[in-house]
C-alpha cells in the first residue's frame, strides 16, 4: 500500500528523512548484532523509530536492492513513504532482529523476503515472539512474509529467462567472465540457469549490481511473486 509520508513536509525534507532511515538502519543492525554499542544504538534506534511506519526484513544487501529497484519501477519512494528496509546479514539473524524490532522491542510493523531454505527460521522466530503460532505459508504472506523459491536470483533468472539474463550481462560488459565461468570444470555440464545463478556470486558487489539490473530488465507482467506480493504489502 502506498502512502505519503507527513515526514517529507514537517522542515526535514526528503534529505532529512533519508538520513535518519540510514541512521535507523544502522542503529538497528547494531543493536541486534549485541557487544558495546548495543545499548547506545537501541537508544538512537528507539529515538528514530516515530519516523519509521514499517521495517522490511530481508536477507541481504542484493535483496534490499531488488526491493527498492522494484518500488522505483512502480513510481515509489520506499524512505519517502517511511519504510526502512533493512539487510539481516543472514537468515539465522532474524531471530536477534524480531527481538529487537518485534513486539518486545520497537514494536513496529513488519514484512519480510526469505529463501526457501531459510523459511523455517523465519517461521520459528516468528512463532517465538508472538506474531503467530503454527503458521502455514499462507500465513506468513499475510503477515507480509513472503519466501522465494529458491533464492531471489533464481527467482530473477526464471522470470527474465536463461536469454534475457544474458543479455543482461553483456550491457554489463561482463560477457567474457561469464564465458570464462562456464568453462570451467565444475560448471560445463550444468544448465545455464545454474551457471547464471552461480555467477552472480562468484564475486563480491556482483549480487547487488544484478539484483538492480535485473529488476530494471522485468517484464511488468513477470515480476517474482514473493518480490511483488511484498512490495505490495508495504
């Protein structure tokens, strides 16, 4: 759901409100990450969140790119609108994240893109602070939780085809790796879409240069479900 956020009008402006979503964001993964500056940062993160309307928990740095590519596609503004989508570093963090953007800590709404894979920690942690209790996959999505199949590059690369990906690649000037990638042992009897998946994280920054372009590339009508249902739901 779009809604325009009172934030950009109150003397802040758009530079204002995107500098306290990167504070926030920054404040929150400080938190949850524990150590010494975990009590600093939930202070700032507590003092932020009356600007936050929503917290988008995804995986990774490449997904909060797709996210955001997706929303500037659709004519949105994700820090205008209030919503601060934030990386997790990892499945396995969500728990440490839920407890402390959930109920028991800033208790703001939440949404959120996982892997089929790390579905079931997603699932538990949500169970454990509260926010359902035997929840099937259809309950997940209601309560903005959306699950990739398998990954949101495989998501991509189906959604574009093996041929589009690839041409993708070559507006990125990296036809030539991604021959050499294919060539090598390991990789030569597999099928492209595996290669072209693989790739992608062969090399650090290569995730989230693609997950951008790849979104830039998508037909309207071939958007990946779980990225559209849960930019939908914010």
């Amino acid at each position: 759901m779009r809604t325009e956020s009172p934030a950009c009008h109150d003397g802040r402006g758009k530079r204002g409100l995107v500098d306290e979503l990167r504070r926030f964001r920054l404040a929150v993964v400080a938190w949850a990450a524990g150590g010494a500056r975990a009590d600093a940062a939930a202070a700032e993160a507590r003092q932020l969140a009356g600007g936050v309307r929503k917290i988008v928990l995804v995986e990774g740095n490449s997904d909060q790119l797709a996210l955001e590519a997706l929303a500037t596609r659709h004519g949105r503004d994700l820090d205008g609108e209030r919503v601060a989508v934030v990386p997790l570093g990892g499945a396995t963090n969500i728990g440490r994240f839920l407890d402390v953007c959930g109920p028991s800590g800033l208790g703001l709404p939440l949404a959120g893109l996982c892997d089929l894979g790390e579905e079931r920690h997603f699932r538990r942690h949500l169970e454990r602070v509260g926010l359902g209790s035997g929840l099937t996959s259809a309950e997940l999505e209601t309560l903005g939780f959306h699950v990739c199949v398998a990954d949101l590059e495989d998501e991509l690369i189906r959604a574009l085809g093996a041929e589009g990906v690839q041409r993708v690649i070559e507006a990125q000037g990296e036809t030539r790796p991604f021959r050499t990638f294919q060539s090598q042992p390991a990789q030569r009897e597999r099928p492209v879409e595996h290669q072209l998946r693989r790739f992608m994280g062969t090399h650090s920054g290569r995730k989230a240069l693609y997950a951008r372009a790849l979104v830039a590339h998508l037909d309207p009508g071939r958007v990946p479900r779980p990225l559209e249902r849960l930019l939908a739901h914010v």
